[in-house]
C-alpha cells in the first residue's frame, strides 16, 4: 500500500510528462509555445 504522497508525487510526475507532451507535440506541428 503506497501512501497519499507518493501517490500525489506519481501524480504530479504524470501530469508534468502530459505537458511535455502536450508541448513537444504542438512544437512539431510549428506552432512554438513557451
């Protein structure tokens, strides 16, 4: 059983590599977001 932080922690790291998604590929169609 994990505990609430390291959850929260997978969490965050999930969601900071969908924005980095999110920005690679929208990079890629030429639009440059900063």
């Amino acid at each position: 059983m994990k505990t609430y932080s390291e959850l929260k922690s997978e969490m965050d790291n999930l969601e900071a590599q969908m924005e980095e998604a999110k920005k690679r590929g929208s990079a890629q169609k030429g639009q440059t977001t900063v």
